[in-house]
C-alpha cells in the first residue's frame, strides 16, 4: 500500500521524483470543442460521399433520322412529358459509369472532366426538362459550344478533301444507284426505312462504329477516301458513313440526333429543287459537290417536296468529331461506346 502524499519522503527515489512532476489541469471545454468540429466534419464528408453515387443504366432509342438507329444497347430516356420517374433516372448511366472507370484503370483521369461530368449528371441531361431544342437521345456531353451549323473552316481539312473527291463519290454511287419507285426487290447493301410519304433509303459503308465490308468492296474509291479523313467517327455507335436517297414527296419529321459530341457532314451528290433541311429552326438547302456540317442534336427536318421528274435526293453523310472535343475525350468515348460493349 503506497504512503499518502503527505508520508512521500523526499529521499525516496519515489518521493523525490513525484515531487518534481508539477501537476497539469486541463479545461475540458477546448477538447469538447475539437471532438465537436470533428464530428461535424465526419458528418459533412458522409454526405457528399453519399451524393456522388454511380449514375447507373442507360435505356434505349433508335438514332436520328437519316441515321435510324444507335444500337450497342443504349437507348434515350423516354416517358410521359412533365412526368419524372426517380427509379429510372436513378438506373439510367451505371453501364456508362462503369465503362468510364474502366477506360480510366486502363489509361488515365487527364482530360475526362467533362465526360465524367456528363456520365454523372445524362439522367438531368437527358431527362424532359432539358431543353427542347437540342436534345440529343443518348449522350450530352456538357460545356460543348454548339450551334445547328458549323462553319466550314471548324473542319477545313475533311470538308477539302470530300470536295475535292467528290468526282470519285459520284462514281461509286453511280454504280450502285437504283430505281426505287420501280417496286422491285431491294438490291443487296441498301437499307430502306419507314416514311409516311414517298421514301427514304441509305446505303451504309459505315453502320454505328463498325464497317460493312461488303458494301465498302463495291464503293473502293469513297471507301478510300474515309480513310483520309482525319476527324472521321470509326470506332464508336456514333459513327456512320452512307449515300442517304429521299424520294420526292419524302418528308422526315423533327426528330434528334444521339449526341452533340459529333456533326454530320453532307457532301450533296444529286440536289434537285425543293429539297430543304431545317435544323434548330433554321432552313439550309444542300449543294452538289459542296459540304453541309450539321450539329444533328438539335431539332431537324428533312424534306423532299419536287416532282417524280426531279428524281431523288441524293447525299453522302459522314459522322465526323465536333471540332470542340479534345483527343482523350474521343478516345474515352470510342471505349465507353464501343461497338457491342
């Protein structure tokens, strides 16, 4: 049993030592303080962890038109005008939040600022509130500066080349033109689609991302010419290239296109009169041998309002990068929408 305080002999080597320790009386209020701010911390950091949940699946649409579909099994956000539906939009992006984890394992966060924040928030992007003048039906790549046209000298080099081919594109569509209002069974490689009015078929060399050889084969000189093309969208569902045919008569309604994150260029192969495009309320007519740029996101309309004697609406669309989105984002998009992932 220890002495009490007043027994310590200072000559002990306990006494003498408990005598030199000088005693320490701490307030309790600071350390109350400090557990507090900590806990309020904890709680803060919890929230926003918890606001940044995974984006989860994304539905299904077909493309826009003169471009039917989109495949690869992402489809738009689609429902009943005002009405919000929390259990979809809370399913709607996991399948592209979990490609873009993926991509970025593999490569690197540098330059995804933008594709991560369109991943976070396609449910707000996409929903029936976004505004209804552009409205792309699958991705919205945010902080894009866009516009229903495009200036030529956006993409100099591509729309150059195209022109100055133009002879050779002409060529191979003279070899596999057909006479569609004849009733006959469709030639091998077109594709036709539903019009109320007269008709509308394409012939694609590139179908979502992926080239159709056979096709390719019978239009060489134009197939060449895509691989000369420097901004040409290859290797995601977004890309296409294909000779577009309108009957007269033809008229497409408004509809939108995929994405923002790409313009639709049209070489005119054959215009005949009364033929007009409207996109975002502005009306633009084709020129042979000469490139439309189109952002087909916005509202378009298509028509074709000649005669039977004027012939058909002839254009050649390929689906190049918006001038705006940098090279890690083309490459972060042709991953996350790749042909068949």
């Amino acid at each position: 049993m220890l002495p009490s305080p007043g027994d310590w002999n200072i000559g002990s080597p306990l006494g003498l030592f408990l005598s030199r320790v000088p005693s320490v009386h701490l307030p309790s209020e600071p350390i109350l303080a400090v557990c507090g701010l900590l806990a309020a911390l904890f709680v803060w950091y919890c929230y926003w962890v918890g606001r940044e949940r995974p984006p989860d699946r994304i539905s299904a649409n077909r493309e826009s038109q003169e471009q039917p579909d989109v495949g690869g099994g992402y489809l738009a956000c689609q429902g009943t005008p005002g009405v919000r539906h929390p259990q979809r939009s809370s399913r709607l992006n996991s399948k592209l939040y979990h490609n873009l984890q993926d991509y970025a394992k593999r490569y690197s966060w540098s330059g995804m600022t933008r594709v991560h924040k369109g991943v976070r928030d396609q449910a707000r992007y996409l929903s029936d509130h976004h505004r209804a003048i552009q409205k792309p039906k699958v991705f919205f790549l945010p902080d894009l500066p866009s516009a229903p046209y495009c200036q030529r000298d956006a993409q100099r080099h591509d729309v150059e080349v195209l022109e100055r081919n133009f002879p050779a594109v002409v060529r191979d569509f003279e070899e596999i033109q057909w006479d569609f209002g004849n009733g006959g069974v469709l030639p091998k490689g077109w594709t036709a689609h539903p019009a109320s009015t007269g008709g509308w078929h394409t012939f694609y060399l590139y179908r979502k991302g992926q080239c159709v050889a056979s096709n390719c084969r019978s239009c060489p000189r134009t197939y060449r010419l895509l691989g000369a093309l420097r901004t040409f969208v290859n290797s995601n569902i977004f890309g296409n290239a294909c000779f577009s045919v309108l009957q007269p008569g033809t008229v497409l309604p408004g509809n939108y296109g995929p994405t923002n994150a790409r313009v639709r260029c049209h070489l005119g192969v054959k215009v005949p009169a009364g033929c007009e495009l409207v996109v975002g309320g502005e009306p633009q007519c084709w020129s042979e041998g000469h490139c439309l740029l189109v952002d087909d996101s916005f509202l378009h309309t298509t028509s074709h309002n000649g005669v039977a004697e004027d012939g058909p609406r002839v254009v050649f669309i390929v689906d190049l990068w918006h001038p705006n989105v940098a090279g890690p984002e083309r490459q972060a998009l042709d991953f996350i929408f790749a042909p068949g992932r």
